[in-house]
C-alpha cells in the first residue's frame, strides 16, 4: 500500500521506553529553554479542514490563558535564570483573547522577543490601533507570523474555508505597511516542490509589495502535512545516525507550551505546540518540572519534528 495512505499499525507509539519493533525509543532532552509558547486558547474564527489542534468557534478545549498566568511563568524564567528569548503567542486565535494586548505589553516590557501566530483576520482587525502603540512601544521586539497556507486563493480556501483569502490578505498588507517585523506560514499539502511553493509565494509578496523573502526559510515557515493516523515510522535511539540529524534539533530540545485545559485549575506545561491534549505530554504545572526528556512517541514527533524537519520557532 502507498506510504501515503497508509493507516498507522495501532502497536506503535504505545511505549514510552521501547518502538513496536522492541528497539530503543528516542528521547529528546531539554538543552535549554530558549522559547516558551502560550496557547492562549482553542476558539478560533475559523474552522479549517485539517488543523492539528483542531480550533473553531466551538473548541474551547484549552481555555483562555489570563495575562496572570503568562505573568507566572514570566517570573519563573527570571527567578531561576532560565536562558529564555522568544515567548510565543499561538491558539486557536490569540487575538480572540481578551488579555492577548496585556499579554504582549507584559512580556515586552521585560525585554524578551515575542511572535504571535494569527490568521490576521477580523480578531486583528479590531486590535489595529493597539497592536501600532505596541509597534511604536517596541519596534522588532514584536513579531507576527501570518498562516497562508498556500500562495493561490482557491487552495488556501479549500482548507481554510470560503472568503477567508481577502481579509487574511488584507491583514497581511496592513502588517507589512506598518512596519511590523513579518513572517509567513505555508503548508505543503499539494504536489509543488518546495522551490515551486517559494516560488508561488515570492511572486505573491511581490505583487502585494510585501517585505518577505520567500526563499528564506525563517521568514517563510512551509509545514509538512500531519495526520495522527497516517503511519510513519518510529524514531529510535539509532534514527540520529542513520539520518545524520541531532536530538538537539527537535523542537523540544528547546520550547514547551503552557496551557490550561477546560475547567482546570491552574495552566500546566506540555512538551511542545503541536501535542496539547495527549496526556503523555503533559509535564507539570511549573518550568522547572516540565524540564525532563521527552519521549518521541506520537507520530506528530516523525512526520513533523524529525523526518519534516520542521520546528515552530527558529
């Protein structure tokens, strides 16, 4: 059967310790936390066709963070040292937060880098005026990556649904003509190769004299597809050879995600963003004990992290 399309054996990613196959599970360790993220809540404007964190207007599975819980982990960062620059800002859509503005006046006050992920929509929108005394405030120190998840209108609806490609254009110009430091999101979910999406997209910005270049891989974030149920292989102990790749490399070397699960008492640290309802990857309520290796055993850690290449942060 083709790779493609084939469904995961449901005896892997079972054990923490050890693969299907019995060999030696790869484990990633904490170097240093050099970016933490806050999902500031599920809900989003939007109901896309494959969303790994599954956000609409109806999933409030996390909740809404408050500016006093990033203001928490904030202290912690400084009480115990920790060597964090880049506090990032996801959802859902974070400028649905009613504290989103506080939280961002919050961190860069502190002198740290931020980047908030948005689909830059009405919920941006209504923010214009805040989001510019912030700019002034604090000129590069504020980041926005805009999710575009492909450089033609009809493909970027397909997933994100209709009359979304207008106003997430719009946002992006306005961003770009306001002078906030700007990257994009795209996806590679069609059969271009990676130079041809760059491509598509550099004539995008082109014409929309948008300051992004396209061939830069920080400024354009293209993310592989993930499915929890299409099989990939489990990385072992052995992958870091054979794929001449480091531990070190992996997102969760160096980032965690705090969240706060619907109807939770307190905002709890998981291992990165792209696992927040796994359980296996919850761990702890403070940084310090969520510092622990993490074991890659979910096939989001294969297709996303380690053969993807990818990372939500650079």
């Amino acid at each position: 059967m083709d790779q493609i399309t084939a469904r995961l054996d449901p005896a892997k990613f079972r054990h923490s310790v050890a693969t299907a196959k019995g060999e030696a599970r790869a484990h990633v360790a904490l170097r240093g936390l050099d970016t933490l993220w806050f999902n500031t809540g599920t809900l989003c404007n939007l109901t896309c066709a494959n969303c790994y964190i599954e956000s609409s207007p109806r999933n409030d599975q996390l909740s809404w963070l408050s500016v006093e819980d990033v203001r928490s982990f904030l202290d912690e960062i400084a009480r115990d040292g920790l060597p964090t620059r880049l506090i990032g800002f996801t959802g859902g859509e974070p400028f649905m937060n009613r504290d989103i503005i506080a939280m961002l006046e919050l961190v860069l006050s502190r002198g740290l880098d931020v980047l908030v992920l948005t689909n830059a929509m009405k919920p941006l929108r209504k923010l214009r005026e805040k989001m510019l005394e912030l700019k002034d405030r604090h000129g590069d120190k504020l980041g926005i990556r805009v999710s575009l998840d492909h450089h033609t209108q009809s493909i970027h609806e397909a997933e994100r649904g209709r009359r979304s490609w207008a106003p997430t254009i719009d946002g992006l110009v306005w961003l770009a003509r306001n002078g906030f430091r700007l990257d994009v999101a795209g996806r590679r979910f069609t059969a271009e190769t990676e130079e041809e999406l760059r491509a598509g997209y550099a004539r995008l910005f082109a014409s929309l004299a948008i300051p992004v270049d396209a061939n830069d891989p920080v400024r354009l974030m293209l993310f592989p597809e993930m499915d929890v149920a299409r099989d990939v292989p489990e990385i072992t102990t052995a992958c870091w050879g054979i794929l001449h790749k480091s531990p070190d490399d992996v997102m969760c070397a160096s980032a965690r995600m705090v969240v706060r699960r619907k109807h939770a008492s307190a905002p709890s640290v998981v291992a990165c963003t792209l696992i927040p309802y796994d359980a296996r990857f919850e761990l702890g309520r403070t940084l310090a004990e969520a510092s622990g290796a993490v074991s890659l055993n979910h096939p989001y850690c294969a297709s996303f992290c380690v053969l993807g290449g990818a990372a939500c942060s650079r």
